[in-house]
C-alpha cells in the first residue's frame, strides 16, 4: 500500500480538524436516530396504526442490528479502509432517516430502524477507533471527550430538547428529517480529510458460525430484555423459550470464539487480559444501567406524573448537558494538563450520582422543573466524571490491532447494562405500582370521614356542572380511583430512583474487590504474553507493525 502523500504541517492539521469534527458531527445522527422513539413514540403509534407490541418491533430491530455491528465493526476494519466506513455508515443512517420520515408502512419502519442501529453500531464503533489512532495519544483526553459530548452527552441530554421542540411545534417525521442535514455535513467533512487517512488492518476470514451464535443470542436477550415485563417475564412461554436459547446460544458462542484463534474469531476475547479493560468493562456495564436508567426515568416521570409537555421536558435534560460537558473537559484537562490518573475522578463520579438519584426520589405529585433541576444537573456533572474516566481506563494501554475489536465490545457491554437496568426498572414499575394501589385502597373504606369528604366535594362540583346525582357519584369514585393510581405511580417512581442510587451503593465495593482481585491476578502473571501496549509510552505510529498493520502520522 503507498504511503500517503506528503502534505504540510498546517494541512494536515486542518483535515484532521476536519476529521474530528466530522466524526462528533456524525455521532448526533446517531444519537437522533437512536433516541426518537423515547418522546416521540405516542405520536407514531397513532400515524403508523399500530398497536405497542408490533410497535416494540423498532426498538428491538434497531437495537439487535446496533450490537450486531459492535460485535463486526473489527471484522469489517480489515476490509475497508476505516474513513470510507465512517462515511458510508453515516451516509447509510442518514438515507434510512429520510426515507423514515416519509413513510407510516410499519414494516418499512422496522426494516430501515434495523439499518440505522446498523450504521450507528458501527459508526459509534470506528469513529472512536479513528481519533484514538490518528490522533496523538497526549491529546486523547480532550479529543475523547468532544467525541463524548456526540456519542454521550447528546443523546442523554442534548436530543431530547430538540425533538421535544420538534415534536410540540411540528411532527415526529422532523426528528429524522433533521438527521439529513447533520449527517450530509459529518460526510463531508470526513472526504476532505482523505489526503492524510491512510489506516488499515490486515484482512482475515470472517467467522460466519459466530456471528450466526452472536446473532441468535442477541435476539433473544433483547427480545426478553424489552418485552418481558410486558408478558409477565417467565409467565410466558415465548420469553422462557427466547430466554433459554439466548442463554444456550450465548454460551456455544462464548466457548466456540474462545477455542478459535485469536485472528479467526468474531471477537478478540484477548483484550480482556488487560486488566484495565476488564476493570473499564465492568464499570462501563453498571454505569450503563445508571445511565439508560436514569434517561429513561426523568422523561418518564415528568411526562406521565408531571404533566411537562415534550419540550419541557427536553429542557429539563438540557439543562445537565451544561454540567455534563464541562465535567468531561475539566475531567480532560486534570488528566491531560496535570498528569492525573483517570480512574481519580470515578469515586467522585459514583457519589454524585448516587446523591443526585436520592434527591430525584423525594420528588412528589407537585414537584416542578425548580424541584428537580439541582438533581439533574448533579447527575449530569456526575456522569461527566465517570464515563471520560472508564473511556481512558479501557484503552489507553490497547494495541492499535485491538482496538476496534476492544471498543465494539465495550459498547455492547454497556448498551447491555443500560438494557438490563431498563428492563428491572420497568418491572419494579410494573409491580410497585400494583402493590401501592392495593395498600393505599385498602386504607380508603366509606368509614373514613377524609373519604366521605373527598366524595362529597367532586360529587357537589360535578353536580354543578351538570351532572345528575347518579352520574356524579359513580364519577367521583372513578376520580378518586384515578387519584390513588396516580399517588402509587409517584411512590413507585421514587422507589425506581432509590433504586438508582442503591445500585452504586452495592456496587461501589464489589468494583473495588473485582479491580484488587484482577490486579492481583495480573501480577501472578506478570511476565506472560499480553496483546497490550502502554500508548502513553509507544507511539502507534513508530510502533513496529501488527501482521501488516500500517497507521498515517499522528496528528
């Protein structure tokens, strides 16, 4: 392969200006693609007719389909060069949100939400394999953290806002129609930086048998992982079955990729012998069920119990990606600008979130946008700290070979976790919500003079609106039926927040005895082969080349 060609200082810092930029432009279309059922779902189901199990079909496709392509995006790296994947992935997601836009046939809708998890699974994926490889290793913590502020802070936070504008002033159909745009811009941008990209790992075999097993596993655990609450989790013989194949699958397919040679395999199981990477893996699981979690609860709450309107209730989100990024760059410049270790600002991380997930669960009925914004902003300033710090735990010492490999299974670990923390929330829900109704009816009987009051009173206002005598007793035990549905409904979200924060409560000490326990495994095996590199202290550019593997000049 020819070297590329030789270019100036001052051109080369531009196209990968240009790169960079392009890169975090690209990342919003999948963070608007990616987020546009969470605000805008009651507005499709009504367009596209269709009912709230045929309708989960666009959450499951779009999610199997993105972690699918974590599990290949180091396969298809050998085969193209990594820019031209960059691209075309963001081109393929922005065609798939235009024709999305213009179309309710349901399963069009499916079929091309499967392309755009697609396109962003691997977008995500070998965008972050570009800026860790062309860019100087001194630079990785400001440049990780403005590929964050796409990937991270924009669909917890930034997202929301506009597609609740969107939604309030126009249609859903504009939340994809505004990924055109964005993306045509990422595209562009990355093309101009084609002089100075000259990046490729050697091709090798593709393994059809595992991405069959990783395929069915994924299926199946995402298929149980949404719908299960929905049927009652093991009450129903569709999840038990999906249940045990995504289990038996999953472990034919862990076995099969770790009796493969690490060069054949669909996964490189290797970079789990950096015990960084396992550490930032685990870390990154929890947080990501602290993270969807969360994401899910607050637009939940506010929408359902609040009453906020969809702008409101993207503003409220808003205001934490304030906190949000500068956490992540005052996070880059301590370890940046004064050498400090990334994992100094986890402990500070876990704190803040698990004091802003207490503050969340004491909201109540009449809490407002005042009540709750210290805590959200908390929360977004928390996650600042945590997610740039495992980010740089993961793959600061990865070889440059790995790195795709390393970053697709990191995204899955945590899009898992993230999954996993949806799912128990909603079935916590699910069941508190149940038993608050039954313990707060059975404390309202006609012998309690509170009860006759309340009757009394919606019975004489809804006479003097007309009502006959029937008609107005019958309604006002139908609204005081309502009244303590709604109060089990805040009760349970308050629980669902608590929940939040007792996770970290539990998990704290068990990641602080996993990172002794791998630590001192490593040492046990100090001495031995290991795929990993310190990239603080060889540069991948100077590094002797991987079985082939070539890299352009840092930038």
């Amino acid at each position: 392969m020819l070297s590329p060609p030789s270019v100036s200082r001052q051109t080369r810092r531009n196209t990968g200006c240009f790169l960079l930029a392009g890169i975090v432009i690209a990342t919003l279309t999948e963070a608007i693609a990616g987020t546009a059922l969470t605000l805008g779902k009651g507005d499709i189901i009504g367009d596209v007719y269709a009912t709230p199990d045929e309708f989960a079909w666009l959450d499951i496709g779009y999610t199997t389909l993105k972690m699918i392509a974590f599990l290949m995006a180091s396969w298809i790296a050998t085969t193209v060069n990594l820019r031209i994947i960059v691209v075309g992935a963001t081109v393929m997601i922005t065609l798939a949100s235009a024709v999305t836009a213009l179309t309710t046939r349901l399963d069009l809708l499916i079929v091309l939400r499967a392309f755009q998890g697609f396109s962003g699974g691997l977008l995500l994926v070998i965008g972050q394999t570009v800026i860790f490889r062309d860019f100087s290793p001194s630079r990785q913590p400001v440049l990780q953290a403005l590929f964050a502020t796409g990937a991270v802070v924009a669909p917890a936070t930034l997202v929301p806002a506009l597609q609740g504008w969107l939604l309030d002033s126009y249609s859903w159909t504009w939340i994809f129609l505004s990924v055109v745009p964005i993306g045509l811009l990422a595209a562009g941008l990355v093309l101009l930086s084609e002089e100075t990209i000259d990046t490729y790992i050697p091709y090798r075999r593709f393994d059809w048998s595992g991405l069959l097993l990783a395929s069915i596993t994924l299926f199946c655990l995402v298929y149980v992982l949404n719908q299960g609450d929905r049927w009652n989790w093991f009450d129903e013989g569709r999840i038990r079955w999906l249940t045990g194949i995504g289990v038996v699958t999953l472990c034919l397919f862990v076995s099969q990729q770790a009796s493969r040679p690490e060069d054949e395999g669909l996964l490189e199981l290797s970079v789990f012998r950096s015990v960084d990477f396992t550490f930032a893996f685990i870390v990154s699981f929890v947080a990501g069920a602290a993270l969807f979690g969360s994401t899910y609860l607050i637009p939940s709450f506010a929408i359902s119990v609040l009453a906020f309107t969809p702008t409101d209730t993207g503003m409220l989100l808003l205001a934490s990606s304030i906190l949000f990024v500068f956490s992540l760059f005052l996070s880059a410049f301590v370890f940046q600008g004064l050498g400090v270790s990334p994992i100094a600002t986890v402990p500070f991380g876990i704190v803040m979130i698990m004091i802003a997930m207490w503050l969340l669960s004491g909201s109540a009925r009449d809490s407002g946008m005042e009540d709750m914004i210290n805590a959200v902003l908390l929360r977004g300033l928390s996650l600042g700290f945590l997610f740039l710090s495992i980010t740089l735990i993961a793959f600061s010492r990865m070889s440059a070979r790995s790195l795709p490999a390393a970053i697709g299974i990191f995204n899955t670990g945590r899009q898992f976790g993230g999954l996993l923390g949806i799912a128990c929330l909603q079935s916590l829900m699910t069941r508190n919500i149940a038993g608050n109704v039954s313990v707060l009816a059975s404390h309202i009987t006609a012998g309690y003079s509170a009860v006759g009051d309340r009757l009394g009173t919606s019975v004489a206002v809804l006479e003097a609106r007309g009502m006959t005598t029937a008609a107005a007793n019958q309604a006002s035990k139908v609204l005081l039926s309502k009244a303590v549905t709604y109060q089990s409904t805040v009760i349970a979200f308050d629980a669902a927040f608590l929940t939040i924060a007792l996770l970290f409560v539990f998990a704290a000490p068990t990641l602080i005895v996993t990172k002794i326990i791998l630590t001192r495994m490593a040492s046990a095996k100090k001495g031995s082969h290991s795929t990993c590199v310190d990239y603080q202290d060889k540069d991948i550019s100077t590094a002797k080349p991987v079985q082939g593997y070539k890299s352009s000049h840092k930038r």
